[in-house]
C-alpha cells in the first residue's frame, strides 16, 4: 500500500534534507513547491499562486499515488486542517497517510536560514528574522497520535473535499465530479 508521506516543520527545519533521504532510501517521488517557485515565477508566493502550485502538486500526488507509488509531500504543511484533509484524501484512494515532523529550534533556525541564502540564493528566498519568529506561532506541532497514524478525520461542516477545493484550488482536478481518483470515462 503507497504512503503519502506528510513533512511538518519550520523553515529551515532540515525537512527537505530528510525528505530527500526518505525518498532516496525508499524510492517515493519527493514533491516540493520550493522547487518549482522559483524557477516559475521569481518569489516564494507571487499573487498567490502557491496554493493553485501546491494544489497541482496533491493532484500529481494523488496520481502517482493511485499508480502504487509513495509520495512524499514536502511543503512544511503547518496546520492541522491541511494534514487531515490530505489523511483523508489519501484514505480514499487506498493510500496510508504517515506525518513526519522535523522540529528545529529558533537559534538553530536562524543559522540555517542566513546559511541558506548565503550558500543557495538561487534555491531559496530571504526572510527577516521577525518574520521567522511570526511563523513560528503558526505551526499546528502534531501530537502523538498524529505521529502515530492516528488522524482525527471528522471533516469541517463543509467537509473534506470542499475544505480541500478550497485551500488548494487546483488539487482535485477539473469537472462536475472532482472526486479524488474518479474520471469521466469511467462512469
């Protein structure tokens, strides 16, 4: 059974370096936002068009997913409403969800991030050390059972697909019917 594997963590976490060994080790296909910002559109979220690119990236997933292959989604994936909703997505294509926290702490952080942009610029963008400190309180830390596989899936009033639809606008595909795994030709 595939895996969508789920990297949580501050900028600046290690995340893509772990996640680049998970997919290495395990041959899952690594989908990073980072990586195609730049090369894209020159900033990190220019007129937000990460949430339309991070949504293509869940609907690519879903597919390699659907093909028998693991998935890892490295995007950071703050809150806890992204996470269950992409647990529950991955339900119903027959996928196991698995979230993978990378914990840093802020001294640590902001070492890495100057180092980063000194090393990498043409990989990565600036940020001020408020604006660090400010993300820090955003991040939803999982708990145990989280990190156990255990996600509490009761979707939001209006649920899961929708809640998706919104927060990543181009996730689910085009058509009447954007239920995850479902084509026209096959009705």
């Amino acid at each position: 059974m595939p895996e969508l594997l789920l990297m949580v963590g501050h900028v600046g976490a290690g995340k893509t370096t772990h996640a680049t060994s998970l997919a290495a080790a395990t041959g899952a296909v690594r989908l990073s936002p980072d990586e195609w910002m730049g090369p894209l559109f020159g900033a990190s979220d220019p007129d937000g068009k990460r949430d339309v690119l991070e949504g293509r990236l869940v609907w690519t997933a879903v597919e390699i997913l659907q093909a028998g292959t693991s998935v890892i989604l490295d995007f950071g994936l703050w809150g806890r409403d992204e996470r269950r909703s992409l647990a529950w997505l991955a339900g119903t294509i027959g996928a196991t969800p698995r979230t993978i926290y990378v914990d840093v702490d802020r001294d640590t952080q902001a070492v890495r991030v100057a180092q980063r942009w000194r090393e990498t610029p043409d990989r990565t963008w600036p940020f001020t050390q408020a604006e660090l400190d400010e993300w820090r309180t955003f991040l939803d830390v999982p708990d145990a059972d989280e990190l156990a596989g255990r996600y509490d899936l009761l979707a939001p009033d209006e649920g899961w697909e929708t809640w998706l639809a919104r927060r990543w606008p181009t996730a689910l595909g085009p058509g009447p019917d954007r239920r995850p795994g479902h084509s026209p030709s096959a009705s």
